[in-house]
C-alpha cells in the first residue's frame, strides 16, 4: 500500500517529537549539581566543569556539521545521545572530577553532533515530502515535547532518587538516551533536496568540501547571513536568563518551596510558545520586530516587579522568545540554498553559544554590582535594539 506524502509527514513529525522527549528526559539534569557537590567538589570546580562542556561544544559545533552534510545527518543525530549517555554512565560509575569532566565533554560531542544535523535533516525530509512550509510548526511542537520531558524529569527525579538513589537516577537517564537513539534510527533519509543540484552535490563534497560550501554560503549570501546572524541576537539572552531564574524568584522573598512553582510558570510560557509558532510564523518583518519588542517589555516589567507576580509576564516574556527562536531558526532554513545546509545551521549553533558565554560574564558583573532583578531588566535591552533594527527596514526587505 503506498504512503501518501501527508501521512510520511505526520508519521515523521510523531518519531521527531519521541526523539525530543526522550532526549530530555533525562532525570540527572535537576540533580547532577547535587551530584557533583555530594561527591566533594567545590563551586569552582564545578563551574569549570560547565565551561568544559560549553568549548567542546563551540570547538566541535561547525566541524560536526559538516561531517553531517557529507556522511549522514540521520547517523549524527542517532549518535547525539548516545555520546551524553556514555557521559552519564562515566559520572555514575566513577565518581570523581576527571569522570565528570570526560563526562560533559561526551556530552558536549553530543550536542554538537546533534546541533544542526537535526534542524538540517528534518528541513530536508519536509522538503523532499513538498512540506518545507510546515517546518515552524513541526520544530515548535518538538520543542514542546522536549520540554514535556524535561518537566517530566523533574516531577520523576525526586521519587526515583529516593528509591533508588544516584545509580537508579542515572540508569534511567541512560535509558532514556538509549531510547531516544533508537527512535532517531527511525527517522527518513533522502539525500536530495528538491531539483537536482546541490541534492546531488553533497554527497561527493566530502567533509572538507561541505565545511568550506557551508561557510562560503554564509559569508557570501547577505540574505543567510542576516538570517544566521538573527539566531544567536534573538536565542541566546533569554536561553542563557532561564540558568538564573531560580535566583530571581528567591529574591522575590518566597519560600525555597515555593521557588520550584514560580519556574514552571515560565516553562509552561515556553510550552505554549513551542506551539504558537506555526500561526506566528504569518508575522511580517515588522511584525516580527514588534514580537520582540513585545517580550523585552514583559522581560523587563516582569523582573522589575520585584514580586512574585512578575513571573507571570515573564512566562509571557518567555513564550514570545520561544515564538522568535522557532521563526528565526525558519527563517535561517528557508533561506539555505546550497548543499551544506548542517553546516550552516551549526555556524548558528556556534555563533549562539558563545554569545551565551558572553551574556554570563555580563549578568554575573551586572548581578554582582546590583541584583538579580536589574540584571533581567538590563537583559532586555539587545532585544530592544534587534527590535528597533528590524522594525526600521525597509518594507520589502525581510
């Protein structure tokens, strides 16, 4: 019986938005800090911990794209969780600072080897199925789904934790890796993309040549460039922000308790935003400016309460970033036109983890020289700018 293209997409759709559940599902990631400090280590060492995880990530983000632009992205994306599973097993099986360290620097191969070739491939599939105008609904939906997971990790942690203790915590994490793999496994395809030219190029580039077609493409196309550029100035304030939260509520005054509530208000804001892409995606440039300017004045007020209630306009301010990261990653899709399309995309990658580096350093010296609340206020200034610099385009520009 033959498969009509409508039923492939939604059969597709369903086995991306298992492989973002299971990929974030994992139960260590509300506990791993706990992890790191039960077994002796300092605040020091576990913040150079992170910073191994986030230069291998920026190291191997565009080299990894270009493996999957000339080997296969479906293998990329099978092999992303498997490296943070391994990583996970390392710290439950010997823990220690040097098995940590191996550990996040397995998971950072993970996501940079994921980073890209997911978004490049699924893009393809939707093209080849003659679907590329649903791509902003079906990346909004997996996002969704990634988060369901991550909130049921952390509904689950406590109880397993209690149970089983660290190991039971970190055998389901490595299952839920093991799981997500075998989904991914699953996934369509094709290596032509459409007419038959640059489809039928990527497979002889080789992983020098689709490194060096993907970096040319971003450098010489303004339209990419603009594109790419939009990722990292609308995706990594707000993604770097959700790390500091928690500081923010408690200095709200509410109970340590009730810190963990005023959180799943700002992640059930970025659930809805998941799913309020596909509609949003209509938006004219203008329209756009206008969605970000929107979220940085909920930023903003919401920080400046100084009140419990601000997390309201914050899990609003939150879905509008959710909705502007979704389109901004379209946008960067829509306009590829050549062969090393995960290449591209991990330049994006790149680009928005070291901005996210560089919003650390700014919020710990605006933190550390005011409060939390103003150092939210101050966060949603870029917004603001990137909000004025879109809205005064020209018309016919996008």
């Amino acid at each position: 019986m033959t498969i009509r293209p409508e039923q492939r997409v939604r059969r597709m759709a369903g086995t991306l938005y298992a492989y973002a559940f299971f990929s974030d599902f994992i139960l260590l990631y509300p506990l791993y800090a706990l992890l790191f400090s039960d077994t002796g280590l300092s605040v020091g060492q576990i913040s150079s911990l992170f910073v191994i995880w986030s230069v291998t990530g920026i190291l191997l983000e565009v080299p990894s794209g270009a493996l999957a632009d000339a080997v296969s992205r479906r293998l990329l994306v099978v092999l992303a969780p498997l490296f943070a599973g391994a990583g996970f097993a390392l710290w439950l099986l010997a823990p220690s600072y040097p098995a940590f360290a191996l550990g996040f620097v397995c998971w950072g191969v993970g996501g940079a080897l994921g980073s890209g070739a997911l978004e490049a491939l699924v893009f393809t599939e939707l093209d080849h199925l003659g679907a590329a105008g649903r791509y902003a609904r079906t990346m909004g939906r997996a996002k969704t789904a990634g988060v369901l997971g991550v909130l049921a990790s952390i509904v689950l942690a406590g109880p397993v934790l209690a149970a089983g203790g660290y190991p039971a915590v970190g055998a389901a994490s490595v299952l839920a890796t093991v799981l997500a793999a075998a989904v991914a496994a699953t996934l369509p395809e094709h290596r032509r993309a459409g007419p038959a030219t640059a489809g039928e190029a990527d497979a002889d580039l080789g992983w020098l040549g689709s490194l060096r077609a993907g970096l040319a493409e971003a450098r010489a196309d303004r339209r990419v460039r603009a594109a790419l550029l939009l990722v990292p100035a609308v995706t990594a304030v707000w993604g770097a922000l959700e790390e500091y939260t928690p500081l923010l509520a408690r200095d709200t005054g509410v109970a340590e308790p009730t810190v963990p509530l005023l959180l799943l208000i700002g992640w059930a804001g970025v659930t809805l935003g998941g799913l309020l892409a596909a509609p949003a995606e209509r938006l004219s440039t203008r329209g756009y400016a206008g969605l970000l300017a929107f979220a940085a004045a909920a930023l903003a007020a919401g920080a400046g309460l100084r009140h419990p209630a601000g997390f309201a306009l914050l899990g609003v301010a939150f879905c509008a970033f959710q909705v502007a990261t979704v389109l901004a990653d379209a946008r960067l899709q829509a306009r590829i036109a050549g062969p090393s399309r995960a290449t591209v995309t991990s330049v994006a990658g790149m680009a928005t983890d070291l901005t996210v580096i560089a919003v650390y350093g700014g919020y710990a010296l605006v933190a550390g020289t005011t409060d939390n609340a103003v150092a939210f206020m101050v966060a949603a200034v870029p917004y603001a700018l990137v909000a004025a610099g879109l809205g005064l385009r020209r018309p016919g520009r996008r």
